[in-house]
C-alpha cells in the first residue's frame, strides 16, 4: 500500500482564493485587513515562518505590519508590542510568534491580546469558546488540519482520532474541535510520554502527530490503511522535521507530505482569520 498524500498546498489555495474575494470586498468599502506578527528573538525557522505568512497576507490583500524584538527582550517589552497592536486601528488581527525565547512566559503575554484581534484563536476567552463551541477565531494548525481532511473529503464521523500530544497550541485545541458538533469523532489525546504509544495508534483510524518530536509515530505504530496527519514539527538546522516518519508512508491510505501538508493550509488560516476580524470591525 502506497498511501496518498493530503497536499496542504491544494487546500490552501482554495482558502486563500475566497479570502482574496472577500478582502477586495472589504477594500471597497474603505477597509483593508490588516495582519501584525510580534517576532521576538533570532530563531531562525520562527523568522521565516513570519516572512511567509506576510508573503502570503500580500498576495490576498492584506496589509502587513510587523514589530520585531531583540534576544535581550524583556517580558515588558513584549507586553509593549501587543498593546500596541491592541490599540492600532490598522490591525485587524495579529499574532506573538511562538515559541518565545527562553525565559518569555507565553501566558501572560497571550492573555494581554484583544481576544476580538487574536488571529491564532489561542486567548484564554476564544478557547473557552472552543470548549463551549461558540464562534470564535479558531486555532489555525487545527482548523487547517480539518478543512484539509474536508477538502479530500475525510469524513471524521464515527471515527476514532488518536492524537499523540497535549499541547495548549495544537494538540488539546485540535481535540476539542475534533470532538465538536458536525465533526462528532471520538478523540484520544496522548501524551508524548506515555511508554507504549502504539497501544493507543494501532487503534485509530486517523493518527495526528502534535507533539513536535521527529518520527514519534513510526508505521509499526498504525494500522493499515490508517489516515495519518503530522501537525507538529520540528527542525534540524534548516530542515523541518515531521511527527510521523515518511516511511509510514507504506502503511496508511492517507498521509501529510513532509513539506506542503500542515504548513500552507496553517497560513491560510491565519488570513482567514484576519479577513472574518476585519469584516467584524465594520458591524
């Protein structure tokens, strides 16, 4: 078996197409959607992560505005940036690159973002929307992992999702939409360190690796013709490496490519977010 591969790239060009619709629109009437990124620090991957969301925000009609900050950047500093952006009538929506360096508590800054412009759907009050599923700006790696298994036409119903990996950026929020009216799956979440994985995978009938550790989901570890999504990553100097091994690849029906999977269509979102907060401040 020869699994085959769910192209973020496809997907998200479909979401960017409406998105340049929409945000023409909104510049007819007097408005263009604005995107800010806070960039803290010199982590390399981080910093073309943010140049390719403004690359992307330009080519659908969305402006642009970034705050960079240096490694000696201050918990203070950071708080700066995002009051800042809270108090821009040009910034729509916006975001605090994650991870922070060293030292940065991510809390208190995430709580400090105007939940009505946080475009990664991660303040405390849009997660609790999340949980009580009402609308909010969504997390954008997990909404794009569900409009990609959407655009291949994936139904989740009745479904059991393993996800291996908590965290408060991708595992936890995709299990909580996963789980949510109209997607109705029956969601695991397992943590990264729990010594015997498999016994939880070999069950799934879609595995998603969350938990940004290379080749944590093995093909020894699903079963045939599973649908295998790899969210997390993480890197090797300059090269990405995915939660699910390539070589899984020879066991699953579908699987994420290394590159041009979860990537693309987790920009997509971050403009899509932008364009619905944009339209929001002119109700």
């Amino acid at each position: 078996m020869v699994a085959q591969l769910l192209e973020g790239k496809l997907v998200a060009a479909q979401i960017l197409s409406d998105v340049g619709v929409r945000a023409a629109k909104l510049a007819e009437l007097g408005c263009t959607p604005g995107l800010g990124t806070i960039l803290v620090g010199s982590d390399g991957p981080s910093a073309s992560y943010v140049k390719k969301k403004h690359e992307t925000c330009e080519s659908v009609g969305i402006k642009s505005f970034h705050i960079e900050l240096d490694d000696s950047a201050t918990l203070q500093d950071v708080l700066a940036a995002v009051e800042e952006f809270n108090k821009s009538d040009e910034v729509h929506g916006y975001i605090v690159q994650l991870p922070l360096p060293h030292g940065i508590d991510s809390a208190p800054v995430l709580a400090a973002i105007d939940p009505d412009k946080d475009a990664d759907g991660l303040h405390p009050v849009n997660l609790g929307k999340l949980v009580l599923q009402q609308p909010a700006p969504l997390p954008c790696t997990p909404a794009g992992i569900v409009a990609m298994l959407d655009h291949y036409d994936l139904s989740l119903q009745d479904k059991h999702v393993v996800v291996v990996g908590r965290g408060p950026t991708l595992g936890r929020p995709l299990s909580l939409l996963l789980a949510s009216r109209g997607i109705d799956a029956a969601v695991t979440v397992v943590h990264s360190r729990i010594s015997d994985l498999a016994r939880y995978t070999l069950q799934a009938d879609v595995v998603v690796g969350a938990a940004g550790v290379p080749s944590i989901v093995t093909p020894d570890m699903v079963s045939p013709g599973a649908i295998v999504v790899s969210g997390g990553i993480s890197w090797e100097g300059k090269k990405l490496l995915p939660d699910v091994d390539e070589t899984v690849a020879d066991v699953a029906s579908w699987i994420t490519p290394r590159l041009g999977g979860v990537g693309p269509t987790t920009v997509a979102m971050l403009c899509r977010n932008t364009v619905q907060m944009a339209e929001n401040a002119l109700l």
